[in-house]
DNA sequence: ATCCGTCGTCGAAGCGCTTCGACACTCGGC
DNA sequence: GCCGAGTGTCGAAGCGCTTCGACGACGGAT
C-alpha cells in the first residue's frame, strides 16, 4: 500500500495538463513560455487543457526551478509626514505596471529594519526591489548594494553613483514655480514647504524643490524665505500669519505640502488677502487635488503614475541585465491655473 | 565532465548548512521549524552555521515543498473617493501584523479583475486573502467561496454567511455619534456623509454608519437628514450653505470624511456659526486626524490598526484550521474634544 | 539516393526544501 | 539482563516546475 502519499493539493498540475493533452510536461512548458518553438496544432490543444482544467502554474515550484519569483518588493518606510495619497499613488502605479510586466508586488515596510530586505532578498522572495521616499543619506543605500538583487529608487540620494534613481526634478520643479511668479512680476516669494521632520531627515524631495527654489530666486534676485510647514490647520495658520507680519510685501507663495493647501488658503482670507488678487499660490502636488480646489490651482503636479510606471520598467531592464541610466528626472510641467496672476501694482 | 550544471545561485543551500555543521540536511530543518526535537548541543552548533554562512531559507523550495507560501493577499480595489490614509493605516497594520505570524504581504489591486485573485489563490502564491473596502453586495465575495483558501474581509457584505468579516461597528458608530449629540440637548441632527458614489457603489461602512444615525434620530424622535458629501471644498461648501438654508435650526453635524472636516468647519465659519457654540460638529475618522484639527474634534475614531490586527490574526487562525466567527464587529468608543457642546439655551 | 540543418517533441535531471519512516541509542522497570 | 518507550538523527522521496541534451522527421541541397 503505497505508504509516504502526501495528499494532493487538489490543483491541476503541469503534469496533468500533459496528460490531458496528450504531450510531454516539457512541452508544456514551452508553450507557457514561448521559448521553444510548438507547432500550432500542439499548443492549441495545450492551451485548450490548460484551459479546461483551470490549470495555473504553482508560483513556489515555478520559482524554485526558474530562479525567478516574478515579484518585486516595494519598500515604503510609512514614516510621520510622509504624503500619503502620493505614496499610495506610487503604489497603484507601482502594481498595476508590475502586472503588465508579469510581476507581482510585495508590500513591505521598513520596521522589520535591514533584517526585512535581506531576508526577502537573500530567500529569493522577491528578483529586484523598489525603495520609496529616499532620504539624502539614507541608510538603505549601502545595504541594497549588499544584497545582490537589482534595485531602484524612487527618489534621489546624495550620493547615486551605481544605483539607479528616478523622480520628478524637484530642484527645476522649485525652479519653475519661482520663474512663473517671477514672470508675473513678483519679487518676495514663500515657499511653504513640507513638515520639519521631513526636512530634518533630509528627505530628498523637500531639499530639492527648497534649493530650485532659492536657486531661482537668487539669479532673478527676488527675495525668498523659505519654510517648513506642519499639516494640521492651526499650525500652518500661525506660519502664515507670521510670514506676513514679518515680510508683509510677500505677493507670491509657493506650497509644497497638500494637506497645508486648504489651510493655507483659510489663513490668507483670515488675513484679507485674495487669492490671486493679493498674493499668489503655486503649488507642487498631485494633479487631482489641484484641479479641484478652488480655485483651481497653478501647479506642478507630482506625475505619479509616470513615475511608478518609469521605475518599474527600468527594473525590469535591471532584471534582464540590461544597462540603466543611474539617474532618470521627469522635467515638471507647470499647469497654470486660477490662482496665480500678476501682481497688482503698488496702489 | 558534469556535463548539465546549471551555475549555483551564490547563496548557501540549506545543504551547505548541513555540511558545515556535521548534520543531516533534515535536521537543519527540524532545527528551524521546530517540528521535532533536536539536542541542545546539535541546535546550537546548527545555528551556528546558519549565522556564520549568512543563510536564508529558499521561498520558493519551502513554498513548494511545505505547500505554504508564507504570504498572504492584500486587495485593495482603489476606486473613487476610498479615504486614502485610513486605507494605508489599515495596510501598514497588516503588514506590520502578518509580519509578527511570519507572513510577508502581497498587495493586489482590483484591476486585473477576478482573474488576478484566481491567478494568485490557485497558482499558491498566497495562502490567503484579505479583502478590503467591502461592498454590500460584492462582487468578489461568490468569487472568494471558489477560491479554495481562506479569506478574511476588512468590511461586512449584506450577506455574511460562511464568511469572514471583521470591522468596526459602524452602525453603532452613528448611533453613538447622535446620541452624544442627543444627551447635549439637540434635536436637529445632520450626517454629512462620504461621497455620494461610495453609497452608489453600497459600499458597506457608508450605508452602515447613515443607518445608525437614522436609527438613533428615530429612536430619540429627533430630527435628523443624511447627505453625501464630496471631497473637495467647493462642493461641501454648497452642501453645508444649502442645508442649514432648509434647516436652520440644526445644531448638531456627524461628519464621516476625513477630507470634508476642514472645508465644513470653513463653511460653518463663514456662515457665522461657531464651533461648538452654534453647531457641534462630530467626525467618525481616524483619530490621529480628529486630534490634530482645531478645535480638537469630538470623534469615533476609526481603529484601523486595530482592525488590521484582528483581520491577520483571524486569517492565520483559519490558515491553521481553526474556527473563527462570522462577523467581529469592534465596538465604537466615542472621544469627546472641544467641538461639542450642550446646545445654546434658544434666545 | 545521401547528407545536413531545422523543427518539434520528449525524457530526465535538478531547483532547495519538508516530512515520513527507519534506526540507533539511552534509560527506567522488572 | 532484557524489554519497551521514548529521544535524537538520518536518508530518501517527493513538491511542481524549467531547462538541457537528445532524437526522430522532414525538406532542400548535393
């Protein structure tokens, strides 16, 4: 009596479908892959078992024998300020052009620590890794050159020799948002930027967009401060109001913060300023949340999906040893919307 | 000659281990996952090697050999109007969750359809699933009976049998929310309620909460209107303006949308009514969120990392085999803040 | 007719792990 | 001194797939 039989998982097996069908398991296989040529006739009547039976390739096995899991771990720290509708953003973007490129996504967190990565990495779990909301210095950098699994970053470090980055370019992004006032005859500017603890961490973005910002103005000579910004309304009001005590001929305002945009716009009608009339708003945020305020705003929006989509198909390449530019920037696009207009002149 | 030899992947094999350790492959096993007892002294030594090789079980060896993958699914269909932090906090929780029962997390969107649950359930790429933003009557729910794996939703389904759900009560949420309000005296209530596609769609929490708040309204003979209400400040600034048109005399508001409390406290502002003075207003939201708002808001918190919780350890019970109840519902705690108060004693 | 190159298919050897039965041992009870 | 019941360890058989080399069959060139 047979003895060792483990029970059978009750799925249809590769081998089934070659039964069923008639051929051998190899061949199977190569018509699932297509790296064989099968004569027509063969893989139709493959294909049409494979379909009767409900046959789905069992992933463990697959990766076992290929040395290839088909997914990728993306990494999101989750950490205080962090923007989370951009983030989930990156996210769905981040899965839906994986599916395309017949990958699956593993969703991790950073409080598992370096242990998490090199578990995932070093256990085959995952081929390749996509790490988000890079800081300047971040920790994360030298481990992935440790684990010996293709990896890109979502976002730029100091330091990017040998890796492979993409993002929007932050620093024109600042840049950008400056010239448009500028061009509209400003000449102090804000910007009102992400929370302090985002800035203290040297998250890439927020030091980027800070320096484009104070970069543009120093060559237009316009005078430009530039602020940290909590998201809760209280705290962004006190910013506000104290910004124009301090330098009450401030006329142009850029916001890279959307949790502070609604805020921000309250404190300026507390404070009697219009909305372009007296002071001018650009903010550096996803496309949907400026399109609906009111007004609608000029901005430069955060090209998520683009950004997602860019990451994975280059750690697709990565994946088929195909070389990769190190760092990639998406050039920002302004979108001018109601809440920018040249400055009324002095009464 | 060896003739075949595919190259070796670079990482040690659990083989390697073995070796190096003087001990029989299966015992290395037996030494990890506990199943049968091994000697102090051969556990030690084991480990030994384990740490000093750098070894890291294959994902895909073990998957295929013990018929568990390790990984469960997060699915989350990302549609319209879902509340974007709530929905992260519950994914940061699972994943925070499943990592303390040794489970990494694979996050699906809806957009592959019912095929990419198939793809996944059936080719064991996941042992279960775990089903967010529920529906009252989901399509995914027939769909997860002929899966063949276990499955937990984060939401209840009007028909919960032979299911697993667990979420917080949000019928009894909206009970409380009125009557909190009820207890302060007023007798005119409004529900300013999530967007009006998430009732289309019968989305579970939205109808629950409204069906609590005209429950109580009813039972305690007040008078009480339930309206959707859009994310973005210019359409909730309409909504509040038109309501207080047609009913003047309401005092009490339970708002369910994170994104509409600022724009409502505006618009009462605007309308010259005073928080908590004229109108107390109560918000069914993540608490963190109520806390930082100003005033302070009077809230249900939604306990996402609680639920999240609950949702894993419930699914890894029916992983084991073990019974669970149908339906958890987490009881409602109502946190009083300073945007509640009795109702103004009529003039 | 013969030879060679292609095409389509097959069989078998792993991939790295878990798990089952077998097989020493040791030790207490009689 | 022997038996039986643990203990601790080993060997081997898979898990379901990919991939490599082999090998007929066929067709065009010689």
């Amino acid at each position: 009596m047979s003895g060792r039989g483990r029970v059978p998982s009750g799925q249809p097996t590769i081998a089934d479908v070659a039964r069923h069908a008639g051929v051998a398991v190899s061949t199977v296989s190569y018509v699932l892959s297509g790296k064989r040529a099968i004569s027509e006739l063969t893989r139709n009547r493959v294909l049409a078992s494979i379909r009767l039976l409900g046959y789905h390739p069992n992933a463990g096995a697959r990766a076992l024998a290929s040395r290839r899991a088909n997914v990728i771990a993306l990494v999101l720290p989750l950490r205080s300020g962090i923007q989370v509708p951009v983030v989930m953003q990156f996210a769905t973007a981040v899965v839906t052009s994986a599916r395309r490129h017949d990958h699956d996504v593993l969703l991790l967190t950073s409080d598992e620590g370096p242990a998490g990565l090199h578990r995932i990495a070093a256990g085959a779990l995952v081929d390749g890794l996509l790490v988000m909301d890079v800081e300047l210095h971040d920790g994360r950098v030298p481990l992935l050159r440790t684990l010996g699994r293709p990896s890109v970053l979502i976002g730029l470090p100091a330091e990017s020799r040998g890796l492979t980055c993409v993002d929007l370019d932050f620093h024109r992004a600042g840049q950008v948002c400056v010239e448009h006032l500028v061009t509209h005859g400003h000449r102090r500017v804000a910007l009102l930027g992400a929370p302090a603890a985002v800035y203290d961490r040297g998250t890439g973005f927020a030091h980027r967009t800070r320096a484009g910002v104070l970069a543009a103005a120093a060559r237009h000579r316009v005078d430009a401060v530039a602020l940290p910004c909590e998201e809760n309304a209280a705290e962004v009001h006190r910013r506000v109001v104290d910004l124009f005590a301090r330098h009450p001929d401030t006329t142009g305002l850029v916001v890279q913060n959307e949790a502070a945009v609604g805020p921000v716009q309250a404190a300026l009608a507390a404070l009697g300023r219009r909305i372009p009339h007296d002071v001018s708003v650009v903010a550096v945020c996803p496309d949907q949340f400026a399109e609906h305020a009111s007004p609608r705003l000029t901005r430069v929006p955060v090209p998520a999906e683009d950004i997602g989509r860019q990451a994975v198909s280059l750690l697709m390449r990565k994946l088929g040893d195909e070389p990769t530019p190190e760092v990639t920037l998406l050039p920002p696009r302004l979108t001018v919307g109601d809440s920018t207009a040249a400055v009324a002149t002095a009464g």
